[in-house]
C-alpha cells in the first residue's frame, strides 16, 4: 500500500509518458492490467481528432481543385472570345477570273495590343473537294477562280499573344461566293483544253470547237497574270482550216509560280458562245525534253553502268528526277521494258545475275516533287542503246582469235608452195615469182 500510495497521480503521469513512449518505439507495455486502471485520459491518441484533419485536409484540396477549374475554364472561355472579321465582299477586277477578296477587321480589333492578328482565308470553285489556304496580316488578297463555277471564300481571325497566353485563338467563319452572268450553253464552249509548258520556254494551249459552234466560229485566247497592266491577247495562234484551236505563249518567266489567268472566247455572228476560264501554274504544266549523252560502259562483267546529262533548255537541272528503264529485246515491244529506278542523279549502276537478258536501256525525265506539284514526262531518248550480251562478247574475242591462226596457216602454205618450186642449191629468197 505504501508503495501504491507513492506512485500516487504524479507517477501515474509519468509512467503514461514512459508508456507512451515505448508505444511508439514499437515496444510492449511492462506493466500489467493493475497500470492502466491508473492511467489517465489520452485525448491525443484518439482516433477522432485524426479523421478530422484528413477531412479538413481533403477539403481544402477539393475546394482548390474546383477554383483552378473554375480558373481555367474562365481563362479558356476568354480565349474563345475571338470575333470574326467583318464585311467579306468579293468583286471581279476585270483580269479572267483573278477576283479581289477584302474584309474588315473585328469590332474588338483595336484592343488587341499584346496580340498578334492574322487571317486565315480559304477558297475553291463550286464542286472542287480541298480547299487552298492562305494565312495573312493584310485586308485584301487577290486569287485565281474558274469564273465557269461559282467562286466560294470564308474568312475567320486568328490571334495569339499575351492576351491568349501564347495559345492561338480563332473565331467563327464568315463566308461569301461570287459568279459571273455566263452567256450561251455549255456545249458552245471549246472542248478539251490542255496546255504544256515545253522545257521552262513556251506555254502550247490547244482546243476543240465545241458542240454547238458554227463554222464560222472565230476563237481568241485572252490572258493576265500578276505584273501585267492589263489583259493581253495571243499574238500565235495554232490553225486549223483556218480556224484558230490554239495558242503559243512565249516569254512567260515572269508568270511562273504565280496564277496565269487564262479565257478562251468565241465570236459566230449573233450566236452566243460560252466563254472557259481557267488558273493555270506553269511550273505543273512543264514538260522537259529528252536527258542527252546518255552513254553505257560495263566496268565488271556482271555491272551495268548508265550515265546521262540533264536536257538543254530553261528546264532548271535541279528539278529534275529521272526514269531508267531496261528491255531484253532491244525496245521492239513496249511491254518488253521493265523500270528499274526513278531518282534525281544522273548516273546509275544495275548489277544483274544474267548479264545476257539485258539488251537496251533508255532515260526519261520531269519535274521533281521539289519543284512542282505534278508535271509531264519528257520523251525517251531517242535511240535504243545497246548493252553489249555476253555471247557477243565472247564473239568478239574470238573473232581475232580465229583470224590470227587463219592468217597464220596461209603463211606456211605459201612458205611450203615456195619451197618446192625453188632449184636445188639456189637460196630460198632467190625466188622472184613467190
């Protein structure tokens, strides 16, 4: 008793620290049951208070969860806030089918300091699938349209700065069309036309009447492209029964990479024709000429070397790729050709299992992906150009061989033939008649 009255509630204090402590170092309790009937209350281990901090911790990261949503969705929905363009009108210069298309900027326009505005405008003619782009700071552009089909524009304003946070911002389309009054039926207009660029020096157009054209149809080629003061007309036609089924254009170097504007019109007396418009770029019309020099050499038995130079001309080198083509027949029949390669270089080295089958190799080339959307293929060199076969080539050794003995054999024929006729005891060079 007295030593339980000394612990009195001092110890009890301190022998719950002691337990406390031995808790947490993960060690059992060393006293009985008799101890804790004299340990004190122990509000911090309660389980309730630690929930209540969870909870509260939880909360506040949900309540900054939905202010940062809350936050972003503000901000994302102040980007959207673009305004379009206004007053998008279309109208027709007078140069084929090269329409002016202009707008206004947005209302809010002017309070857009920290942000850069441009436009995106995009174009085509009635029934053409793609639409072509063109990105812009100013108010007006000019394009090329088929004025045979209604011209179709839309414009939209795009930002992107400190007012956006460096995120690009558009606003809604706006759009337009355009169409020209087209006089006379479709059948009175020319039919199949088709233009060639020849080797980067003269644009060829030709034509067909149309169906509904009189006799005494007189057709004329008109054209502009950007740098012209005005609409020029073709100054060399292309007869036939004096009729005129096309045209040459030269000195077209400024116009390349640029829309050519081109109206094919008819006059018949009162008879209404219907004119064709038409964009052209000439860089996808060009047709080169032939490769030259194309020349073939063996420097192993089993290898077939090809070497060739770019075609004269304006046809820029550089925009070039090439066709190379072998055949085992010498070219006598079109299916016998098989291609080998397409490339941009200028040589070529085959090496072949069986060197017999080859018998001729050609060249042909056009406008690299580089230079060009698309472009026409030049003609084949010339002239088939032989490989050499391997039967003829052991011919060809043998042939010397052959004739070397040959001549050989004959010397001592006539050596023999003098030898007999000459006299006994007179020399052999004696003899005049041998």
């Amino acid at each position: 008793m007295q030593s339980s009255e000394l612990r009195g509630p001092g110890a009890a204090e301190e022998l719950s620290a002691q337990h406390r402590r031995a808790l947490r170092a993960g060690r059992a309790s060393p006293r009985g049951p008799q101890d804790t009937r004299h340990r004190p209350a122990q509000p911090l281990l309660s389980p309730f208070p630690m929930a209540s901090r969870w909870l509260c911790a939880l909360s506040t990261a949900l309540v900054w969860g939905c202010a940062a949503a809350s936050s972003s969705s503000s901000s994302s929905s102040s980007h959207a806030a673009a305004a379009p363009p206004q007053d998008l009108h279309i109208t027709d210069p007078g140069l084929l089918g090269s329409l002016d298309i202009q707008w206004k900027p947005p209302p809010a326009a002017q309070t857009f300091n920290e942000c850069t505005v441009k436009y995106r405008i995009e174009h085509h003619s009635a029934g053409d699938r793609d639409w072509k782009v063109i990105f812009t700071k100013k108010l007006k552009v000019r394009v090329g349209f088929d004025l045979s089909r209604i011209a179709e524009v839309r414009v939209q304003t795009l930002l992107e700065g400190r007012c956006t946070d460096g995120v690009e911002v558009h606003s809604d389309w706006i759009y337009a069309t355009f169409q020209v009054p087209l006089q006379g039926k479709l059948e009175s207009g020319v039919q199949n036309f088709h233009c060639i660029y020849h080797d980067w020096e003269y644009l060829k157009c030709t034509w067909q009447p149309g169906l509904l054209t009189p006799h005494s149809v007189h057709y004329g080629l008109y054209y502009w492209y950007e740098g012209l003061e005005h609409v020029l007309q073709c100054d060399s036609y292309v007869q036939e029964h004096r009729m005129n089924i096309g045209c040459v254009l030269q000195n077209l170097s400024q116009a390349e990479y640029k829309d050519l504007s081109i109206c094919v019109n008819g006059s018949a007396g009162t008879a209404l024709l219907r004119p064709l418009y038409i964009t052209l770029r000439l860089h996808n019309l060009a047709k080169p000429s032939p490769p030259e020099q194309l020349v073939l050499s063996m420097p192993a038995p089993q290898e077939l070397h090809l070497a060739w130079t770019p075609p004269r001309g304006r046809t820029p080198a550089p925009c070039l790729e090439y066709e190379v083509q072998l055949a085992e027949d010498a070219g006598q029949d079109e299916a016998s050709w098989a291609s080998v390669s397409t490339q941009l270089e200028t040589t070529l080295t085959v090496y072949r299992a069986n060197q017999s089958r080859v018998s001729c190799a050609r060249v042909r080339g056009r406008t690299n992906i580089f230079c060009a959307d698309q472009g026409f293929w030049s003609e084949w060199t010339r002239e088939c150009f032989s490989v050499p076969r391997k039967e003829d080539k052991q011919l060809f050794i043998l042939v010397p061989v052959i004739l070397s003995l040959s001549s050989s054999l004959v010397m001592f024929m006539l050596l023999g033939q003098c030898k007999r006729r000459s006299p006994a005891g007179k020399p052999l060079h004696a003899s005049a008649g041998c």
